[in-house]
C-alpha cells in the first residue's frame, strides 16, 4: 500500500492541444442509443464537425427527441455496419445481448468501439472479432452536463483508455489518439482527458458508488435519519440535518478540499468532526470496505450483478420497490415542498 506521505500526483492529462480532430475526419460515428450519454455525445460530435448517425428504438420519447434534434433514428445494426467509429452508449446491462446479436455481426474490421464506462469490457463481456479496437472516453459527469458544458464553451473532464490488448498500449497506440480526438470532439480536452485503464476506470468507479457516494452515504443517511426519529425528534427537522444538508457540506469540499469547508464550519462542528467522525469508521469497517473492493476486483460483484440481470432482475426491483417509498422519502417530499423556491 502507498503511504500517503509518497502518494504524488502523477496522472497523465491530456487537452485539446495534445488531440487533433483529423483522426475522425472521413469517418462515420454511429451513437447507439440517444439516453443521457447517447444525446450528448451525438449532438457534441455533431456540432465539432463530425458525421454522426444515431441509432435509437422506435416508440420511446428517446426517438422523438432524436428526431426533433435533426438525427434520422436507426436500428443498431444498420448504424453499426455503417460507422468505422461506434459509441455504444446503452445500459451497462443490455449491452452484451445488443452486442451478440446486433453489433458485432455488422462491424468491418478497422472499427473503433467507444465505451462511456469499462464495466463488460473489464468483465469480458463484450468480444470484439478480430482487428477491432476499443477504447473507453468516460464522462465524468451526467450526459445533461456533458450537452450543457459543451454549448457553453466548456466541457465535463473525462477518463480515456485502450483495452488492455492494444498494441502498442496507451499513448503511443493509434486508438488511442482516436480516443483523444473523440475526447476533443465532445469537449472534454477543453478541461482535461485523464489517461486510465479499463480495469482502473470500472474497478474505482464500482467501488466508489458502493462505498460513497450511492451504497455508503445512503446508509449513512438512512441510519441517521432513523436515529434521530427513534429518539422522539421530529422527522423534517432530522431529515433537514441527516440528509438535506450533505450538500452544503460537498459543494465546500469540491470548493476547497476539507480543510476549506473545516475553516467554514463552526468550530463545535469541526471538534465533533475529529472526535465522531472516526468512531464510525472502526477497523470493522475499513475491514468491510476491503471486502467491497477484493469483491469488485476479483469479478464476484459482476458476476453477482451479471446473474441478475440474466435472471429477469428479481432481486433487484423488489429492493427497488422496497427503498423508493420509505418513511423517509415521504419526510423528503414535504421538506422539499417546504423549501420550494429556496434552491
Ligand atoms: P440511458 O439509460 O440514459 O440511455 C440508454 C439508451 O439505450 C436509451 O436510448 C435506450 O433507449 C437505449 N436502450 C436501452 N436498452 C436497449 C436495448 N436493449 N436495445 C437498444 N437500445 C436500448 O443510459 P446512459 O446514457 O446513462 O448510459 C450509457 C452508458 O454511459 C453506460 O455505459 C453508462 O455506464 C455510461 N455513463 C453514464 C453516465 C450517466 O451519468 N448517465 C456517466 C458516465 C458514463 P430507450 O429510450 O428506448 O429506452
Ligand atoms: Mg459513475
């Protein structure tokens, strides 16, 4: 393990001097799927001078928005066998399927596969024929983001990567440079392309959502907010403390690191801070983050994931079903109602 004494900064950025748009000129880019990602990619490349077909299923509001943003929806294996770049912006989870049967019986050799996040390529889930390449431009923010950053002049950093197969690997490999330009053309060199790997990208971003931001702070809240409302405390004013604002608590943090939201906070927050905080993270539970993370590396949480998916998703929507109408998010509904016009 790196003491953090030795820990530097030492990632490689790339922008937009570092990546030339000629690496796409004369080449179809065919976006597969126009959802958050998908929208955003094929109105960035359109608007950078690229030529870009989309593919999106008919029937959904997703098709009409294509339509009313001038694309001229396909089916994705037309799109596929037309495109010497293809961004397959899909559900993580539809992808292998769509892939089998639609994608890759249609693409020339030559092709480029674009992946917005590594999960089936590090998992192997996707097998590309022979003297086709990928790459990995993951955004690192919603797709909303990635369209409104763009229009305004600017762009949401991303992650960029080869497959692990690429020859010769990282920079020095022609995928890569046409992973830049893809970077380029979306905006994302204007603020910088962070050089990774399909398993560092997947495996951080997995263990990251679990741990934070979705799995670890949502438990956090939720035991919180119970706390409280277990000791006879009214609901809106626990669920105003234990959950609403985490967000001020952040956009410091994202402002300045810790030490600046320590210097904003009161000196009686920052004291409980040191001596509290701690007490909750025990050897137990840095014990169990361990664990999240030797499950993520060594393939158990995919294929835990992978099998339910397979498997019609069961589990999955009864937990659904189960969290989206807790006490707590009744509580949530009325606080935000109650500080409508306050945001
Ligand atoms: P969305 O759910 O927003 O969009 C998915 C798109 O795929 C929709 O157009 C949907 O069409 C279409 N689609 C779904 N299932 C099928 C299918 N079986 N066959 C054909 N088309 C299908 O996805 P995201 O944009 O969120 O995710 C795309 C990729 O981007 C993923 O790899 C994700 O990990 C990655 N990513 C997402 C980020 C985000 O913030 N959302 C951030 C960074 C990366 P329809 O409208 O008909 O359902
Ligand atoms: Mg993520």
């Amino acid at each position: 393990m790196v003491a953090l004494g030795e820990c530097v900064v030492s990632a490689t950025i790339h922008r937009d001097a570092n990546a030339d748009l000629a690496q796409l000129a004369g080449k179809t880019i065919a976006v597969l799927g126009y959802g958050s990602q998908g929208h955003a990619h094929a109105l960035n490349l359109r608007d950078s001078g690229c030529s870009v077909l989309v593919a999106q299923r008919r029937g959904s509001a997703n098709y009409d928005r294509a339509l009313d943003d001038g694309f001229q929806p396909l089916d994705v294996a037309e799109a596929a066998g037309r495109a010497q770049v293809i961004a397959i912006l899909l559900p993580d989870e539809a992808q292998p399927d769509v892939f089998r049967r639609e994608i890759r019986p249609n693409v020339a050799p030559g092709t480029l596969l674009v992946f917005a996040h590594g999960f089936n390529v590090r998992y192997g889930q996707i097998d590309p024929p022979p003297d086709v390449s990928m790459a990995l431009v993951a955004p690192l923010g919603p797709g909303a983001l990635v369209r409104t950053q763009y229009v305004r002049g600017s762009g949401v950093p991303c992650l960029v990567a080869v497959a692990e197969n690429e020859t010769p690997l990282g920079t020095a490999s022609p995928t890569f440079r046409r992973a830049l330009a893809y970077a380029k053309a979306l905006g994302a060199t204007r603020v910088g392309a962070i050089e990774t790997t399909f398993a560092e990208e997947t495996e951080t971003d997995l263990f990251a959502e679990q741990a934070i931001t979705c799995g670890g702070l949502t438990a956090l809240m939720q035991a919180s907010f119970q706390t409280l409302v277990d000791a006879g405390y009214q609901p809106e004013i626990a669920y105003f403390v234990c959950v609403h604002e985490v967000r001020q608590i952040v956009d410091l943090v994202c402002q300045g690191g810790l030490s600046h939201m320590r210097k904003l906070i009161s000196n009686t927050a920052e004291y409980g801070d040191y001596t509290r905080g701690p007490r909750l993270v025990t050897r137990e539970t840095k014990a169990e983050l361990q664990h999240i993370l030797a499950e993520i590396r060594d393939g158990r949480f995919a294929h835990e994931w992978i099998a339910e998916n397979q498997t019609g998703a069961k589990s999955f929507e009864t937990l659904r079903r189960q969290l989206q109408s807790t006490p707590m998010e009744e509580v949530g509904r009325r606080v935000r109602e109650l500080l409508q016009g306050n945001d």
